[in-house]
C-alpha cells in the first residue's frame, strides 16, 4: 500500500470508475484474460476520466464457477492467464494457438475453455521447466514461490492431492489425507512433485501478468478496487490447512454451522451460501494472524479493498447443516473492532470500501465509522421505500460513500427498469424529472456522477445499456452466472466521450 494512494484515497476528491470482472473482457480463448484487451480497457477508463476499476474477485474458481467460492483466499485464477503473452515469452508457439476451438463471443464456456486452456498452460509449463542456462525467469520464479511460500505450498499441494482424488471436495478424500496425516502428506509432496510444479508455475504467471497490468493502470491513473470476500469456499485449501479456524464437523469434517444472510432485497429465503463460518474465538486468540496475512497478501495486487459482506465482521448470520433455506438461523456476534483495531496498529490505515448492504445495524453502523471506512449506495434500492431511504441521493450523510447504479449482484439497470411496473417506472422518472435522451441507464449514471458520494462506479453493461441478458450473477442461483463479456468493439469513441463528458460535467475529472 503506497502512502500516496492512502492520502488521496482518504481526502475528499471526487471520482469515478467503473465495475468489470476480468472475465468479461474480449478474447478469442473464451475467456477475458490479462492480456492486451485489458490494457485496451485500462486506456479506455483513463482516457475518459475514470480513475478506479472495481475488479470483483480474482481467485481460482470452484463450484458454480463464482469468484466468491474459489480454491483459496490467496491464489490467483489460471484462466486468465494471457497464452498470447506466453507465446511472446517463447513458451508457446504460434502452432500451438492456431487451432483454437470457436467460442461464443458474448458469454463464458467454462468447460471449453478449461478443455483448450489447461493443455496450453502445461505444454507451456514443461517449457519453462526445461529451459536451461541462467535465466532471469527462473530466478524470478523461484523469488515469487520464496516470498508466497506461507500459502502457496499449502494451495498448490492441495490442488495437486484435489486432482489425483478425482477432483472431488477435500472432506471426501482419503482420510490420511484429509486428515493431513504427517506420512500422507510427505508421500503426497514425493508422488506429486509435477504436479505442484505446475501449480507453482501458473500462480507466478498470473501474478506476473497480474502485476503488468496493474503498473500500466497506475501508471495511467486509475486505481484498483480489489474485492475480498468475507468467508472462503469449505472446499478450499484455506479450510484443509487452517481447519482450526471454522466450524468443522470433526467427523465428516463438513461444516458444522454454515453462512448466509435471512431474507433480503434479493431473496425472500435469505441466501445459504454453504460456506463454513469462523471460529472467531480462536481466529482471536492468534491475534488473527491468518485474516491479517490475507490482507497483506491482497495488498500487494490491488489499491483498495472492497470487504464483501463487512456486516459479518460486527454480527452474522449462522444457519445449521440440513436447512434447505436461509429462513432459519441465528445472528451470533463477531469481534469486528478488535480485529480491525490490532490490523490497524499492524499495518496502518487500509484503504477500504465496506459492503454494509443487507441487515444493517446501528451496530454495523458504529464499526464502519470507528474506521472511517466509506459504505455504499446502491440507485437501484433507493425508489421502492419511502423518502427517508438511505438510498436516495438527498440522504447521503456525508460524502464518503461509493454510489453505485448497481453491483455485480443487481440487474442491469436497463434490465432493472424495464422489469418494473408503470407505476413504479413513474416512482423513478418522477424523482430524475425526466428520463435523459441517451436512456434511462445514463440518467441513474448522471444521478450517480451528481451525488455527494466521493465516488460513483458503474457495471459496464449500464455504461453500454445492455438488458438482464448482460447481467453477471443472480444471488442464490447456480447457472447461468459470470458468464457474461462485452464485444470487441464495444468501447466506442462516441461512448468514451459522453463518459468523459459527464464526468467533467459533475466535478470528477482528474486534477
């Protein structure tokens, strides 16, 4: 964390960017990847005035293919490795990427493109293997599995056990090994060196790759929003090496009690998200080493933290296995100001954007501010209660908050609008005066960019006014989520210039 961002971060200075997931980039491997697409939507964003991409999650993915429910807390996803910039590196050849399957070009085909991309990545790891000689690469390598060794041992060992047990959750696999038996685990390193190898090497390139472009971001003035969510997969290598730290059956070694939130705006049973909650006591007792070696760790790869879900740190919702809903549960307490304070006194200031979404409290509330951590708006919730809701802009207490048209959980606003009724179509364009010419997606955007709220950040597909085809992820649901990319081509200099324009328009261009 760089003294400067802190500083600038924390003063009042108006400012804007906008959400998009890496995944959703164009490219002709399936997926968005690292590669020049995304240097192209830095340009765009700093070109036009924006000064922050929201990124969401970027770890490797797992069930339902959610960067929400990933592998590790700590790793990065292989899929979005650039083969192009390894091709460049001479570990792939121009062969190698010339028989690449057809992809659709407005949505993700996980399974195609793990089928096309994992091969690539091994034939592209037993080249670096090979390579001879003193090679600034592997030297490089073999700095990055030094300084990452507290987790990437752990994760790469777990995936590599996780791939010869057929893939299935850890808790299902032989117990010596689920169980980290000391014997088990020796023969597992011994038999599956390869493979850890390969694990090894995807985690550098991602991060390499990752560390590129966000040096061209900065370079170019635009900050990055990481995204840290509050609990992490129960299939994880989080969980198997730290099981100490979560609500473990010690049997079955499931989870013994299991997070979600009770019914809320996006669902009428509340959300059971699966996830094991913490053993906070414990997490206490060690000072919380492990979430304060998590923040370093994503620190190091993004300008600020957006905490998913920050209500949990004060208070969460717990809910006992065998429950088909969220409905039954109990809020039980966390130690959110103990744990804030010692990572505060560790490691200064952080700079962080709090989720208080959801069952907020007055308690929630207090934690946020002792902190001075700015909360968010979201335009979407703030015409369905009466004057006084928070959502509405005349509200905002103060000015730090982040405004939102809507997140990665929300519709698109296009989609949003055209599902409401005509009365409640009214409620909105009532409120705005009228609806602005270029749609009602950039009138939501304009009463965003006008608001007090230091920052505003828009999805894509609300600055390109696409319907709930477009939308990423349905809360509660399985299929159909992250699938969603933008076209190349979409980023118009028409586009660029009206978004540039507004910007200027309500006082957040740069300086």
């Amino acid at each position: 964390m760089s003294p400067k961002l802190n500083h600038l971060f924390m003063q009042e200075k108006r400012t804007s960017g906008i959400l998009l997931h890496p995944t959703s980039l164009p490219s002709r491997f399936g997926i968005g990847d690292l590669g020049e697409e995304a240097y192209r939507f830095v340009d765009f964003l700093a070109d036009n005035f924006q000064q922050f991409w929201q990124i969401l999650p970027l770890g490797p993915i797992g069930y339902g293919n959610s960067p929400y429910s990933c592998f590790s807390a700590f790793a990065g996803n292989p899929l979005l490795i650039s083969l192009e910039k390894l091709q460049a590196e001479g570990l792939l050849t121009k062969e190698d990427l010339s028989n690449i399957p057809e992809f659709p070009e407005d949505k993700v085909d996980y399974e195609l493109v793990i089928q096309t991309k994992t091969p690539l990545l091994k034939k592209a790891c037993r080249e670096f293997q090979i390579q001879e000689g003193d090679n600034y690469l592997k030297r490089e390598f073999e700095q990055f599995c030094l300084e990452h060794q507290s987790w990437l041992g752990e994760y790469t060992l777990f995936m590599a056990i996780k791939e010869s047990q057929g893939g299935v959750s850890w808790s299902d696999w032989e117990k010596p090994l689920a169980m980290r038996s000391p014997v088990a685990i020796d023969k597992a390193k011994q038999e599956l060196a390869q493979e850890i190898y390969y694990h090894q090497f995807v985690e550098f390139y991602f991060f390499r790759q990752w560390r590129s472009l966000k040096d061209h971001a900065n370079h170019r003035g635009v900050q990055i929003i990481g995204d840290l969510p509050i609990y992490v997969a129960h299939d994880s290598a989080d969980v198997w090496s730290n099981p100490q730290f979560f609500c473990l059956d010690r049997k079955t070694l499931k989870p013994s009690t299991m997070a979600g939130v009770p019914p809320d705006y996006f669902s009428a049973d509340g959300q059971l998200w699966g996830n094991p909650v913490y053993l906070w006591k414990v997490l206490e007792e060690d000072d919380f080493r492990w979430w304060i070696a998590r923040i370093k760790a994503i620190l190091k790869y993004v300008d600020i933290i957006r905490i998913d879900h920050f209500l949990g740190f004060e208070s969460f919702w717990a809910v006992k296995p065998g429950e088909a809903t969220a409905v039954k549960g109990k809020w039980v307490k966390a130690p959110g100001e103990k744990f804030f304070t010692i990572l505060e006194e560790e490691l200064g200031h952080i700079p962080v954007i709090a989720e208080d979404l959801g069952s907020i409290t007055p308690e929630v509330e207090a934690l946020r501010d002792r902190f001075n951590f700015p909360g968010m708006k979201i335009l979407q919730f703030a015409f369905d209660a009466d004057r006084c809701s928070e959502f509405l802009p005349y509200n905002y207490v103060n000015r730090n908050c982040v405004v939102y048209t809507g997140t990665h959980d929300n519709d698109t606003t296009m989609g949003w609008f055209m599902e409401r009724s005509p009365e409640e179509q009214a409620r909105v364009s009532d409120y705005l005066g009228c609806i602005c010419p270029e749609g009602i997606h950039w009138s939501l955007i304009r009463l965003a960019l006008s608001s007090v709220a230091n920052m505003a950040i828009f999805p894509l597909q609300d600055i390109l006014g696409l319907g709930t085809w477009a939308r990423t992820n349905v809360p509660g649901t399985l299929a159909g989520n992250w699938i969603w990319r933008y076209a190349p081509g979409s980023l118009t200099k028409e586009l660029g210039e009206r978004l540039k324009y507004y910007t200027w328009l309500y006082g957040r261009a740069p300086n």
